[in-house]
C-alpha cells in the first residue's frame, strides 16, 4: 500500500516551490508513495512543509525544496525518519498545539477536492443536522451562537439572516464576499484553497435557513487558485448530492456559483459587491434599503464573509453552546489571526477571542525578523488603526479594541519596527483611499486627495499648527460624512499615528 505524502497546494506554498517538490516526490518516489495536495498548515515559514503518514501520526519536514528530495527519500522520509529538516508530529507542533481550530481545523489535513475525504473529517454533518431542522429552528441555532461577521464590521451574522428569512419574496439569494483586499490578510484565501467545502456547506446551510435558492462566491481575480479551487469543490459537491435541485434527496434546492471581480477594493464593501455581482461598476450604495431586505437583483440577500460562512458548518454540527464557549463577552467564538509584516513567524493562528496582541506577536509571531524591537501594529486592514507597543496587552476582542480606538476587522496585523515612519504610514493611509475611492461621495473622493496635501504641508513645515488643526476636521469630515467604511475609516490611521506617534510628524522640510 502507498504511503501517503501530503504537500501543500495553497498560494504561500507554490509560491516557494510546493509544486516542484510535489514533482520531485513523484519522480523520485515512484509507486511507494501517494502524493496528496492539501492546503497550508499555516506556518508559512517553514513553507513548503511536507508530511508523511506513519502510525505514530504525520510527520512534518519543512521547509523542503526540491533539491532535498533524494536526500530526505535515502534518510528514511517514507517512514518519518530522522533527518535535519523533521520537525515531528505535525500536529503537536507549539504553533498548532495551543491553536483552536474550529473553522480551520480541516485546513492543511484534507484534500480540499475530494467530498469524501471531507465527509471523513467531520463534513456536512451540519447540513445534515439542518436538514432536519426548520428555517427558524437554523437561524435560532447561528444567533444564539453569536457568531459575528468575521469581514469587519462584525455585524451579528444570525440578525442578518433572520431579516432575510422574514421577508416574503418569491426569489432570495445568499451571496459570500471573498474580495479579501486588506493589506497582511489571506485567511479567506487559505480556506478557499484548503477546505472550499466548507464554505460550499455553510452557503448551502444559509439557503435552507432563509429559503434562498442560489448562491453566489464573489472571488476577487488576484486568487485564480481559489477560484479554481471553488469550482472544483462546487461541482464535486453536486455530483455527490449536496447541491442541486433535491439535496440528499430533501427536495431542497439550492445552486451555487463563483463570480469574479475586477480588482475593485472597494467591492469588499457589501453594496459594491452587489453592484458588482449585477454587471455595473463597484459603487456603493445608499441605505437604506439594507441588502437582506433589497439586494441582489433587488431580492432580500445574505451578504456574508467567507470565515462567517465557513464557521456555521461547526455551529450546526455541534450547536450554539458548544461555539458560545469559545471566547468573551459578546465576542464570541474563534478568530482567524493572519501575522504579517516585520514578523520572525508570519502565518495564521486561530484562537478564541480574548487572547492579547503581546502574546500573538512574541508567542506565535516570534518578535521581529529585523531583531530591533516593534514599534506598532496595523491591525484590520489599511484602514485599521496604528497600535503602539504600550498597547500590546490588549485582548484581541472587538470590544477591548474599540475601547483604545482600534479594531480587529478581517483579523490581520501587521508588524512595524521602530524603523519605521509613522508619518510616512499615516500619508500612505490616504493616498490608498484616494486610488481606492469609487468617488460617488465627496468626503471620501475630496477629501482622501486633500489629506495627502495637508500632511504633506505639514510634513514640509508650512504653518504647521494649521495644517495639524486642517488634517483632524479633515478626519473629522470624512468620519462623519462618507458613504461606506472606506471613507468613513481612513482617518483612522492616521487619527492614531497622530496620537501615539506625534514626534513623526515633526516638520523636515520637503522630500
């Protein structure tokens, strides 16, 4: 019998050399070995890690390159042999110990394409669970788990589909937003790769609770291995009678798509997506309406996350009170935690809100790659607050974050150390919104361009008191007066940077 050997497929791997070593075990194995592509454990330093199945678990070694192949072959690696790059059984790894993967816990372990190896791992026993079960009785299940939207807003995600559920319409949709824009983020795009299923589950579970009968994946185009990967799972969950005109012979119906977006930013705003979805040009909308009352195609519609989606497969199988344990307050659950930047341990790390920057940066991150010490963080995206080292203690929970002016939004953070220009971030924070504007506002068109002036006047020393006093009513207007988040979260930034950073903005003349 084959020994299976696992290599990742997932972008981060392939982007330094998964599919070469996949090659190189192939050739140089021959038929001792079955060489299975997975998806990415998430320690993206030790990219490309490869286990093998042995009776004591899978051995992990990493990073392999495809030069190492004859050598780790010749130590032994078919049994787990010994050899410099083993790094022991996988799953007691201290980055992967102390996680709690609930919506990750299939990724890096399955084959993302086969639905049976899914259905090994603990898959569609929520759709199941919820065949059995009414609308109501579902849309009771995921908000009494008080899951959030794990997109950043963090709207409650069972409010949302209660609303859908309530209105009377003859069509209603369930729509993903997978337009993952923000800088130092890719924990949609790894689920995507390594457990598409999941979120093709949770989507469908979505239908059956609101009676929507099609789906849609709005996937930006920067991911063409998710969305090759979507489809595949998309039509092997057809073929196996979880999608379609009966699911498991319930006489429920529900389809499922992938769409692709253009590369708009700004299409990860809810509305935009819509926009989008319908053929026009990424352009926010005003509300109300809200869209689970008028959405797509003017139909009440879900527009949910990809992590939101994925996690309701755990909620159904294993209920509310299982998943409310997870977590504080009324932020409740797992957060998938995307490490970025100057870290010495970039990755994902999934854990119950409540855990403290400190302990993700140095316990999971490792401190900074350069060796100096960290000076700040950006966590949710560009337009996410700056948060400096004299914070670090704060739990990661949306409650503790809004409380010093941050929030966690899609989960990313970003490293800086104390390199780095504060001033420079601050400016960069406008200048993003002015490309990444769809201009339908005049706060956010306007004023995202007057921003770069202001700081660049007052960066060049030109009345810098007024130029201070016209960058904060400029943040102010802009808070207060646009449309959607991008506007309405760009000053952030830099409302932070000023506060925590102000020596940065000292006058230096022109540059």
């Amino acid at each position: 019998m084959a020994i299976k050997i696992y290599v990742p497929k997932d972008a981060t791997a392939c982007s330094v050399g998964a599919d070469e070593v996949a090659t190189a075990l192939a050739a140089r194995a021959g038929g001792r070995a079955e060489i299975v592509r997975t998806g990415s454990r998430g320690l993206f330093w030790l990219e490309p890690l490869i286990e093998v199945a042995t009776p004591a678990g899978r051995i992990g070694y990493g990073p392999v390159g495809a030069a190492d192949v004859p050598a780790l072959l010749a130590a032994g690696l078919l049994e787990g042999a010994a050899h410099p790059l083993r790094l022991g059984v996988v799953d007691e790894h201290p980055y992967l110990k102390s996680q709690q993967r609930l919506t990750f816990a299939r990724v890096g372990i399955v084959d993302p394409a086969s639905v049976a190896d899914y259905v090994a791992h603990g898959g569609y026993r929520g759709l199941e669970r919820a065949l059995a079960m009414s609308p109501a009785e579902v849309v009771k299940e995921v908000a009494d788990s008080g899951l959030r939207g794990r997109g950043g807003a963090a709207f409650p995600t069972g409010i949302k589909w209660k609303t859908v559920l309530d209105q009377a319409a003859p069509q209603k949709y369930v729509t993903c937003n997978a337009d993952e824009g923000d800088s130092g983020t890719f924990a949609d795009r790894m689920l995507m790769e390594g457990d598409p299923l999941s979120l093709v589950e949770g989507m469908t579970i979505a239908g059956l609770a609101v009676g929507a009968t099609q789906g849609y994946i709005y996937c930006r185009v920067e991911y063409p291995e998710s969305i090759a990967a979507l489809r595949t799972a998309i039509a092997a969950a057809h073929a196996a009678g979880y999608l379609g005109a009966s699911i498991r012979g319930s006489g429920r119906r529900f389809e499922l798509g992938v769409r692709v977006g253009a590369g708009a930013y700004i299409c990860g705003e809810e509305t935009s997506m819509l926009e989008s979805l319908e053929g026009r040009r990424g352009e926010v909308r005003v509300r109300p309406p809200l869209p689970a009352i008028k959405g797509l195609f003017g139909a009440p519609t879900i527009v949910n996350n990809v992590i939101s989606l994925a996690t309701v497969p755990v909620i159904l199988e294993r209920g509310a009170e299982y998943y409310k344990q997870f977590g504080v307050g009324r932020s409740l659950g797992t957060i998938p935690l995307q490490l970025a930047g100057n870290l010495k341990r970039g990755g994902l790390v999934e854990r119950a809100f409540g855990v403290t920057l400190r302990e993700v940066l140095e316990d999971y991150g490792g401190g900074s790659v350069s060796g100096r010490p960290l000076r700040a963080v950006q966590i949710g995206g560009p337009l996410g607050a700056y948060v400096p080292a004299s914070q670090f203690d704060t739990p990661l929970d949306y409650e503790s974050l809004a409380a010093i002016g941050a929030m966690l939004g899609h989960g990313g953070i970003v490293a800086f150390d104390d390199t780095v220009d504060m001033a420079r971030m601050a400016r960069y924070a406008f200048e993003f919104c002015a490309i990444e504007s769809c201009g339908k506002c005049t706060p956010c068109r306007i004023g995202s361009s007057r921003g770069v002036n202001v700081i660049d006047n007052l960066l060049a020393g030109a009345q810098p008191a007024e130029q201070r006093r016209l960058l904060e009513e400029l943040c102010e207007t802009m808070i207060q007066g646009s449309l959607c988040g991008l506007g309405g979260m760009a000053p952030f930034p830099v409302q932070s940077a000023l506060k925590h950073f102000p020596e940065d903005f000292a006058p230096r003349g022109r540059h």
